[in-house]
C-alpha cells in the first residue's frame, strides 16, 4: 500500500492507476472506519490529513484526464477534513524515485 509523494505526471501508467486504486483503499479505510489495513504505516500518515488525501486524490485524476483514462470513482468532497498538506513522509522524496525505478516492472519515473 502506498501513496507517492511526486507529481502524478511523473509517474508511469502502471503506478499511477495503482496509487490511484490504494488511495481509495486508504480513504474507504479512514472514512468507513474499515479495520483492513488500518494500522499500516501509510494509512496512518493520512489520519486527520483526508482533505490533503482528496486533494492528492483530484492531482492523481487531473493526470488520468490528461492521459485520457478514464475515471468514475471520485471521492466525497464534504468529508475531506483536517489538513490540507501531508508533511509527513515514509521515505524521502529521493528514495521513493529509486523504489519506484527498482521496482522492475518496464516502467520508469519520468
């Protein structure tokens, strides 16, 4: 489970549709109180941060729009609340550029 830290245009198909997928893992999660998962390092950064998860949410759509994939799953703007900025982080920027690059996967960030 895992929500990057960089611009959405920098990441390739494959990663972008799958953050996307997670980040609505973590919200159904913090939002439905759901028990899956709820104690995982990355869900946990996000409690009292969903308005800076919608708004990561909205970067990650605007980037599907531009690549022309379509979306239909958006996310309920009146219950993004807390914090606007996630200044909290699991690895730094750097290193999620060389998780990402190492993942092998024939894709790169760009």
């Amino acid at each position: 489970m895992r929500i990057w830290d960089i611009a959405p245009e920098r990441l390739c198909r494959k990663h972008l549709l799958a953050e996307h997928r997670e980040l609505h893992g973590v919200w159904t999660i913090l939002t439905q109180g759901k028990k899956g998962y709820a104690h995982h390092p990355e869900v946990l950064r996000w409690k009292g941060k969903l308005r800076a998860l919608y708004l990561r949410h909205e970067k990650l759509v605007a980037e599907m729009a531009s690549r022309a994939y379509s979306h239909a799953s958006p996310l309920a703007a009146d219950l993004a609340a807390g914090e606007a900025n996630q200044n909290e982080f699991i690895d730094s920027h750097d290193r999620q550029i060389e998780i990402l690059r190492n993942k092998g996967r024939g894709c790169d960030v760009r």
